[in-house]
C-alpha cells in the first residue's frame, strides 16, 4: 500500500516538475518542449484514460471543444491535396489534447504550487535578458554567439538562440504570462520595484532583438492591461513613461534600432504595382486566392508551399495583367492559414474554438475579474492583423496549448 502511493507521488510529482520547468525546455529547443508535452499528454492518456479508466476529464468544456476541433482537423486531411502529410500532422495534434488533460489533473493536485513556476519564468526571463543584453554591448553572448548583420547599419541580437529570431517572441510570451500572474497573485507574488524592473528590462530587450511584431505586440497588450485592469494602471502610467523615455534614448542613439522601427508604416503602407513592400501582406492576398480555389476543405495542412506556386492559384496584377505567384511555408497569419488549409470548415471551427476560449477566459461573469488577465494574454496571442509563425508548428503549438492550459489554472483556482 506504502509503494503504491509512493508510485502515485512519483507519478503526479515528476510531471508538476516538468510542467514548472516547461519555460526552461521552451529555452533549450523545439525538440525539448516537445518531448515534454508529449511526454505529459501521453501519460495522462495511458495512465488515467486507459488503466484508470477515468474519464472525469470529459466534463471539462475546454477539453470537449479541443478534442471537437482535432476531430475537425482529422476529416479535413480527408480532402487534402497531401492526404499523408495532413493526416500525420493532425492525427499528431491529438498530444496537445492530451497534454491539455493532463493539466487539469496536475493543477488539481495540492502538490502543484503557483509560485514556483512563477520563479522559473522570472529566472528564465532574467537569463536570456541578460545574455542579449550582453550581446548588445560587446558584439557575442555568453555562449559566444555573435550578433547578425542584417543591413548596413542594423544588427538582429537573438542571444543563445543564434541565427533563430525568436528570442524577442519568446520574452514577449513569457513576459505576458509573467504579467499575469504577477496581477493575479499580487498579495503573494509581487515584489515591489523588481517585478517592474523585469517587465521594462524585458520590453527594451524585445525593442533590441529587433523583432518588430513582438515590439509591437507587447506594446498594444499592455495597453490592452491598462484599459481592462483598473487597479494597475498608475503602475502601468509610470512604467510607461519610463519605456517611453528608454526607447526613445535608444532610437535616437542606435541608428540601426531607430532604422527598423522608421521602417515599421513603410512596411504595413507601401505598396508598388500592384505589390506589397511587406512580403507577409502579398501571401496573405494568395492566401485568399488558394481559398477561393478550395472553399470548403482548403488544401489541407502544411500544404500551403506545395500549392502556392500552382498556376491555378496565381494572383493577377491590375497594373499589367501579368499573373504572380507568392510563396513561402506558410502564410504567416494564423487566420489566413486556416482559410487557405482548412477552408470554411476548419476556419469556422477554428473562430469557434477560439471564441468559447475567449469566453471561458474572460467573459464568464463569475470569474471575470481574474480571467480577463488569461483573456488578454489569449487575445495577444491570437492577434488577428499580426504576422505570426505556423498555428500547426510544433513550437506554436506548444506555446498555444501551454497558454491554453494556464487558462485552466485560473478556471480551477476559482473553483477551489
């Protein structure tokens, strides 16, 4: 009896652990996060699901519209122009259901504690700050990665992360989620200048890296806090004030930093026969052209580079006539890419999920006030003018179903 529970313990104890330490394998790599989350979510399925035969998860809203929308994805590849790719890809989707499962026991257990995963992300923030930061001085970070030229007078600095631009979306997530539990758990959490300390060391670092959307991103989600979060918003006044007066130091005295954030109107505004300056605003007019092509389906998932350059969705110029084709992996905007992949059925299926998450997360009046903060954290994430990477990339996924199981948290704390 004495080893069966301490096998439960171990059980329940090791995967709280790797859930705390999520932020840190989000750090190490793709391949690490998702070892982990699939890890978690295949544990929950074979051990409860299947030897336990516990099926109280059913129960949870969130799980049976997440579990609803892979079933969508799954009948979609059906009419794939790639039925094996798309098959692969959402047959596999199926482990972030799962991870998302599992959380809604992991949360549950009185061995699961807030604080320490509040910590991991203050510590994991703090690292990789510092270490671009250093970078910014002296040219290479503490593993000896160098800056990378990017134009004549301008230098991307993505830290450890190498020639991977995406330390600035990794702080910028974090730094949300960070934001949120800091405003949530106030009484127990908040330590007085150094959570502000972190949060403006933090966005002028996204303003270095040099990754625009994520500057912009991080930007408008605190003017999201401040709107919707009355009791923040002296905080957040001085702390703006002090972004403002940094960021303009900075523009004014690195011309390469001042260079790319000049350029930000010239890349949404400017447009020259018939084409966008900005590459992402050219695939999302093919986007749409793939869409008129395959209105019901789409073309299935991760299809978008193999049917972007068919001549049957080239895009013509009014200017000239003339027929173009854009292309890349994917179309860089979530929305556009359901429409292109999954036609009507995926995207309408994709605009409910994301609509009963928003509502479980912020408008439930019984649990408005705490999870409006989950809310505005979702509503950043799934942005709809930003550009963003691949919704069906391991890495976003991650990310997504992570941020989706940080709304179960607060969804349980209220109950508890």
């Amino acid at each position: 009896m004495i080893n069966e529970r301490l096998i439960l313990n171990f059980y329940i104890k090791h995967q709280i652990y790797l859930f705390y330490l999520t932020p840190l394998f989000f750090l190490i790599g793709r391949a690490s996060i998702d070892l982990v989350i699939t890890y978690i979510g295949l544990n929950f399925f074979i051990y409860r699901i299947l030897f336990e035969r516990d099926y109280s998860v059913l129960r949870n809203k969130i799980f049976q519209i997440s579990l609803f929308f892979c079933c969508v994805l799954i009948l979609i590849s059906f009419f794939s122009t790639n039925f094996s790719v798309s098959m692969f890809k959402s047959v596999s989707y199926l482990r972030f259901i799962l991870f998302f499962g599992a959380t809604t026991y992991l949360i549950k257990s009185h061995y699961f504690k807030l604080n320490h995963f509040y910590y991991v992300i203050g510590v994991c923030l703090i690292f990789i700050n510092i270490d671009i930061f250093i970078q910014y001085l002296f040219g290479y970070d503490l593993f000896g990665y160098e800056k990378v030229k990017s134009s004549v007078n301008s230098y991307r600095y993505s830290g450890f992360f190498g020639d991977e631009f995406v330390a600035g979306n990794y702080i910028l997530k974090f730094l949300l989620i960070f934001t949120i539990i800091t405003i949530f758990k106030s009484k127990e959490l908040y330590k007085k200048y150094i959570s502000e300390f972190l949060i403006i060391f933090s966005i002028i670092i996204i303003l270095i890296t040099g990754e625009r959307m994520a500057f912009i991103s991080v930007l408008y989600s605190f003017f999201f806090i401040f709107i919707f979060i009355s009791k923040v918003r002296y905080y957040l006044l001085v702390i703006g004030i002090l972004i403002i007066t940094l960021v303009a130091g900075i523009i004014t005295f690195d011309k390469g930093v001042g260079d790319r954030i000049a350029s930000i109107p010239q890349q949404i505004l400017f447009k020259k026969n018939d084409q966008y300056y900005n590459p992402h605003l050219n695939l999302f007019k093919q986007s749409i052209e793939i869409y008129k092509n395959h209105k019901i389906f789409g073309t299935g998932i991760k299809t978008f580079r193999e049917v972007c350059n068919l001549n049957e969705n080239s895009i013509t110029l009014n200017h000239d006539g003339s027929k173009i084709n854009y292309c890349s992996n994917h179309p860089h905007n979530y929305f556009f890419e359901f429409l292109s992949e999954t036609g009507l059925v995926g995207f309408l299926t994709f605009l409910l999920l994301v609509f009963l998450l928003l509502y479980f997360s912020g408008f439930k009046r019984e649990y408005f006030y705490n999870q409006k903060l989950s809310f505005l954290c979702l509503l950043v994430f799934l942005f709809p003018i930003a550009t963003t990477g691949s919704f069906f990339t391991n890495i976003n996924g991650c990310y997504f179903w992570f941020m989706i199981s940080l709304i179960n948290i607060n969804l349980i704390e209220q109950k508890r």
